[in-house]
C-alpha cells in the first residue's frame, strides 16, 4: 500500500486561505462569527489532501484531519501576520493623532485619564504588537483544527450498513 501525500502542500493552501481572510480589511469580519474564516482554512486543507488520496492509498482518518487543520493555522498565523504589516503598510494604519480627533468629535477626550493617550500611542507604536502574535499562533491552530476535524466529518469514506441477517426460515 503505497504512502499518504505530504500534508505540507494542502497544509499551505489552507494556511494562505486563513492568512487572506484574516489581513484584508472587511473580509476579516468573517472571522467574528467564532473564527469561521480560520476554520474554513482548516476545512479546505482537508478538502485539497483529500484530493491527492488515492484508491489504493489507507483512507483519510481524523488524524489526517487533526494534522491538517493545525497545520493550515499555524501556516495562517504566518501569512495572516505578513499580509497585515503589508496592508497596514499600504493604507496606512490609525494614528493618535486621528483617535484623539475622533475621541474630540464625540466629546469624550476630556473623560480620558491622564496618560492614558501615552499608553495607547505605546501600543500602536508597532502594527503588530507581541499580543496580536501569540494570540494568532494560539487561536490560528485551535480553530484550525476545528475546522481541519469538520473536513475530516464532511470527507470521511462513506462505509456502507452491514446487510441485515438472512431471514430465519421456520420449519
């Protein structure tokens, strides 16, 4: 029986699925309904493994599906966090200066402590904060594997019923 296909290639489609999803402004809102864009990473990684499977290869497991799924978020993670410094970059991100206009428009910059402006202009000094990146390489796989499991559930070989016991013939 020949070996299963690399998980790396599929592992990669899904990760970049993640990544897009998760750095362009707009579509990203996908991912507040509980991370489905991440999930659906994992799912496709599921659905282009599952395309290299051979009939005379062992069939697609819930490991597969594991494996792929948390494979495709940490590959997310990376393209997700390359793809948002690049469309930070692109269209410039929010800067002090524009939050404290905003908080002036609503009238709410006289209700800000003091140094609070110092502690948010700290963290937004860098587009991509220490936080924002373990978080993505925590979330990413977990829900990744999430959807990677869902794909195993939707791509599983479909095993036939038994058929039912011969009548018992009475004499």
């Amino acid at each position: 029986m020949p070996n299963k296909p690399s998980i790396l290639l599929p592992a990669l489609y899904g990760g970049i699925i993640i990544g897009v999803i998760s750095a362009v402004p707009g579509l990203n809102l996908l991912n507040c309904i509980c991370c489905a864009g991440i999930m659906l990473g994992g799912f496709f990684a599921v659905f282009f493994y599952k395309k290299d499977l051979t009939p005379n290869m062992s069939p697609l497991s819930s490991n597969d599906g594991l494996r792929l799924g948390a494979l495709a978020g940490v590959f997310g993670a990376i393209v997700s966090l390359i793809l948002s410094r690049l469309v930070l970059t692109m269209i410039g991100g929010g800067d002090v200066e524009n939050i404290k206009s905003l908080l002036d428009s609503f009238g709410l910059s006289k209700q800000i402590p003091e140094g609070a402006m110092d502690e948010i202009e700290t963290g937004m000094s860098g587009p991509l904060g220490f936080f924002h990146i373990v978080i993505s390489f925590i979330i990413n796989p977990l829900f990744g594997l999430i959807g990677g499991l869902i794909g195993y559930a939707v791509f599983k070989p479909k095993t036939l019923p038994a058929p039912p016991p011969p009548p018992v013939q009475q004499v």
